[in-house]
C-alpha cells in the first residue's frame, strides 16, 4: 500500500531543481540547513478523516506544503516580490501536477495559501499551502480476510519487513 506522503512525494519527484522533505517544522528547520535551494516542505499532517465505503478505507490528511527559496538577510520588497512569485509558481506546478496525477480527487476552486520571511533559521521566503487531499485509491477491503492479516501486511511494509 502506498502512503499519501509516497504519493505525494512522487509528485514533487517531478519537479525539477526542488529538495522535499517530510517532516515537522522543527526538524525540517535544522535539515533545511544543510540542504539545497530551493525546497518543498511537506509539513507532518495534524489532522484528517478517513472516508469508509463498502470497498476502500481512504485517507483524507489536511495538509501544508510549504514551497520555498533563499533570500538575501537584508532583502528588499522587490526580491522578496520575486521569491515569492517563485513559490507560487512551485505551488501553482504543484496543484496542477496533482490534479494530472489522478492520485487524490481533483483540486479546484479557492486554495489558501500564505506568505512568510524569517520563519526558519535560513532566510527563506515562503509560500504554503493548504489542501485537504483526498485519495481516489485507498486500502482495498477483502471480506473473509482476516482484519489482524491485512494491517499486519501493512504494517510490515512501513517497517521495511517482508510480509
């Protein structure tokens, strides 16, 4: 079964000259330090739902994706203008790949998004976004399969052990 952050990470994989991480805040700020520019930070989900029908157990994370570039200390409105106009391109790049993808509903309508400087160690300009993703494919349901078998299975592959 592949995760909403593999799906995801798939997506930004095809974008070309970003650095992802996944991560917290906290420690995204200190591997941010030692990573090139610019950079998608795909920000642990606090939150969600989990959608049930007959067949799928789907997930549905509220997530932040966070698009972002150096900035000089001292920056003036004109290159920050820039940095962010840049963001939003990735961010913009991003939606539109996601949609092309066909891994989570179709996105469209209004996407909040927000700007901030200094947010991390680094000087970055930031641009990010919220979006609550949806998957189109989630963990199929086979009646007569054991429930302890099928998480077991699951579970196994997110530690990297054979099943």
């Amino acid at each position: 079964m592949t995760t909403v952050e593999q799906k995801i990470k798939s997506i930004v994989d095809k974008m070309e000259g970003l650095t992802y991480v996944f991560d917290n805040w906290q420690t995204a700020n200190l591997r941010l330090d030692k990573l090139p520019f610019p950079a998608v930070v795909n920000v642990l989900p606090v939150s969600g739902r989990f959608n049930l029908n007959k067949n799928q157990l789907k997930d549905y994370p509220n997530c932040l994706i966070a698009f972002m570039d150096k900035i000089d200390f001292d920056f003036d409105g004109t290159e920050a203008d820039q940095k962010v106009e840049l963001c939003k391109s990735y961010a913009k790049e991003f939606i539109l790949r996601l949609n092309e993808s066909g891994l989570f509903e179709y996105i469209e309508g209004d996407i909040y998004y927000s700007t901030t400087y200094d947010g991390l160690d680094s000087n970055v300009a930031i641009v990010a976004i919220e979006l609550q993703l949806k998957e189109r494919q989630g963990l199929l349901l086979c009646y007569g399969k054991a429930i302890g078998e099928i998480f077991k299975k699951i579970r196994d592959s997110l530690y990297g052990r054979e099943g």
